[in-house]
C-alpha cells in the first residue's frame, strides 16, 4: 500500500497528494485506472476541510457516469450515479452530510441496449420531486451533427428516491454534458443543455417544464456566433457555446453561464422564468473549461470550475485549464467575486458539481476519480480573502 505524501507549498497552503488503497477494493481493470487517477490527485487542505466518505463498494463511477447529489433536508444527501460496470442508475443516500453512505438500490435499469446513461443532473422541487436527467449517447457525428444522436431522458420520486416512475424521454436530438438543473421561483423547472448547430460548434438551449415535468419545451438558439471563435475552432476542437449553467438572481432573472474556448465564460440572461433568453455576451470570468454555478442559503453564488491557463493555450490552442479546479463566491449577484480558492490539481479534474448539504456546508463531486470532497463557506470566504490580499476583487458582469 502507498503512503499518502504530504508536502507544502506557498502562501501557507498544504495540498494532500491522496492514496485510496486503503479505501478502495478494486478487482477491475477499469477500477484499478480509476485508482491511479485518484492517487495523482492533488487536494489542497487548506481549501478542502476533509474527504467525504465514497460508496465505492457500490461501484461509485467516474468519468460521464459521476455523480449528481440533491440535499433532502436535516443533513440528508441523495447521490444518484451510473455505476462503473453497469449501464444503469443507482442511488445512495448519506445522513451526515456526505461523510458516510448506504446504498438505496436501482433508479432504474436501461431498457436500451444501445444507448449509454451518461453524466446525470439531479434537482429536488419545493414540493419535494427529486427529477433526475441523463442524456442518452449512441454516436456524436461532427461532420454531420445531424446524424448524432443523444436524447435526454427523465425520471422522477415523489418518496426521497426510495421509489422511481415515468422514465420517459423528454427531447429527441444531441445533448452535451449536462450541468445541473434548478426551478424557479415561478416553479419552472430548467435543465440547461447545448447541442451541434453546425460542424463543431455548440449552441446552448434549456428544456423548460412549466407544468411540475408533464411537458416539456425546448428553449434554443442561445449561439454565441460563429466569428467568436472561427480563429481557434479546428477538426480537433469544438467550439460555440458549451455545457451552460443557470442559476436564478434575487430580481427574478434567470442567469446562464455558457463555456467557451475564448479563456472567458459568456452570459445569457431570461427574465421569463426560462422561456426566452438574450443574446450571449461575453463575461470578464476566466474560463478554461466547465463551470458550474449555484446559489447557498446565505445568499451568495458559488462558481466551481477551471479558470483559463493560458500558458496552455500554445499547445491546446485556447486556454486549457482542465487541470486545476477551483471556486469562486460572490457577495453581490455576480457582479463581483472573491479571487478563486484552488482545491485540486490533476489531469482532468473537471466537470466538479457543488451541493449544499446544510447552510454553510459544501460537497464537491470529483467526476473524473472516485472521489467526493467537503468544505465550508466559511472556509471558502477566508481562503479567497488571504489570497486577494485584504479582499480585493474583480468585476466579471
């Protein structure tokens, strides 16, 4: 068994270089890849307060088949994944916070043997519906986007997720990586999506229920135009608006984030609940790869992602930055921001969900290793506060 090394690095922090031979039991070749991954993940301990527990005997996934976690209340944490081995979704709830898990059981088994589950988003309504999404790959043609397909499908509990029914497709086409779904104040459920609007290029869209999921519609055209990014777009690298992420401002307004490969994250606004969005325009929030957004009891937004590393950019040819993930909290509606708090470094340590488990108490999903981590808010502001060097921060809006 390797020892876990320790070492420190400026500013006072000290990242945890992390071994999980003892926590794992891997009899695959895929899990023994999935381990390795793990063991060169560097957590930063003065950003992360400590691991939270991973229900790794249930299989718990890594990569697209990575988690999407739905606080139930009193501590309660639902995590639904696609196992590694199985093409199915399961679930497994943990009552502290995310330190300790019990497996619940399946959510539901794929009655479609050529359609992959990938990467689920999960929101629990005010009347207490957990609804589950998934997009379903069968092929990704970048020539012919037309000839692609990846529908979105749901599912939903009206128990806790002990219980699923109306496991039904919701949109017919080709849907990215899903990035969590939220409802408003109206009780609009949105789930943001982005698809092929051309070779290469991806345009950002949400599917929008106005009826608590009896239907569905599909909201698109959210393009941040072909000259944005016609420079660096090649047949190695997709472009357009990717994997957005909304999250509903205290006026009303609903806000989407969208990836770009420009170093920056562009921005739509709605102020329907969903049903018509602005035109894009870029933000001054550095983006070098997916960012999630969302809102804490306290108030404040979280940005949890990969800012742009530009010195990257001369072999990517944009800033690539899936290397480094960090989050960043804003005070004021996004207008502003605390400077980023780093909590991981590793190749790919990407496509991180953050979940309020409790006020003030924070869960990072690590899709591409089996991992889960857990931090503060309070832990969070200071970090960002000593970083900035008395607070300072920087307009992104």
């Amino acid at each position: 068994m390797t020892r876990a090394a320790i070492r420190s690095i400026g500013f006072g922090a000290v990242p945890l270089v992390l071994t999980f031979a003892s926590v794992l039991s891997v009899k695959t070749e895929e899990r023994t890849e999935e381990l390795k991954t793990a063991e060169q993940t560097e957590i930063v301990r003065s950003a992360v307060a400590d691991l939270a527990g991973v229900p790794s005997q249930f299989g718990f996934s890594h990569g697209f088949g990575s988690g999407a976690p739905v606080a139930l209340g009193d501590g309660q944490v639902l995590l639904v994944y696609r196992p590694t081995m199985a093409n199915q979704l399961e679930s497994a709830i943990s009552s502290d916070g995310g330190k300790t898990w019990v497996r619940v059981g399946v959510v539901l088994q794929n009655p479609l043997p050529d359609v992959t589950i990938c990467r689920p988003a999960a929101v629990r309504t005010r009347i207490g519906t957990i609804w589950v999404f998934y997009f379903g790959y069968v092929r990704y043609d970048r020539i012919r986007p037309e000839n692609s397909k990846s529908d979105v499908w749901a599912v939903r509990s009206s128990d806790g997720g002990r219980t699923w029914q109306d496991h039904h497709r919701i949109w017919e086409g080709y849907a990215g990586m899903l990035n969590g779904a939220i409802e408003t104040q109206s009780g609009n459920i949105l789930l943001p999506i982005s698809y092929p609007g051309a070779p290469g290029r991806w345009v950002g869209a949400c599917l929008v229920s106005t009826d608590r999921g009896k239907q569905w519609r599909f909201v698109g055209g959210i393009d941040i135009g072909e000259e944005v990014d016609a420079d660096r777009r090649s047949e190695h690298l997709d472009g357009g608006g990717m994997e957005p992420t909304v999250v509903q401002l205290s006026g009303g307004r609903v806000w989407m984030l969208l990836r770009t490969i420009t170093g920056k994250l562009w921005q739509s606004s709605s102020g329907d609940q969903g049903l018509t969005w602005s035109k894009p325009a870029p933000t001054k929030l550095s983006c070098g790869g997916p960012m999630y957004v969302t809102r804490l009891a306290s108030g404040r937004l979280a940005l949890v992602g990969n800012q742009a590393d530009w010195s990257a950019e001369a072999k990517y040819h944009y800033p690539h930055g899936f290397d480094e993930a960090s989050i960043a909290l804003s005070d004021d509606e996004g207008v502003s921001w605390h400077q980023p708090v780093v909590f991981a470094r590793a190749r790919r340590v990407c496509h991180s969900l953050l979940l309020e488990t409790a006020p003030g108490r924070l869960l990072i999903t690590m899709p591409s290793r089996p991992l889960l981590l857990r931090t503060t808010e309070s832990a969070l502001l200071q970090e960002g506060r000593d970083n900035s060097r008395a607070g300072s921060r920087e307009t992104i809006k």
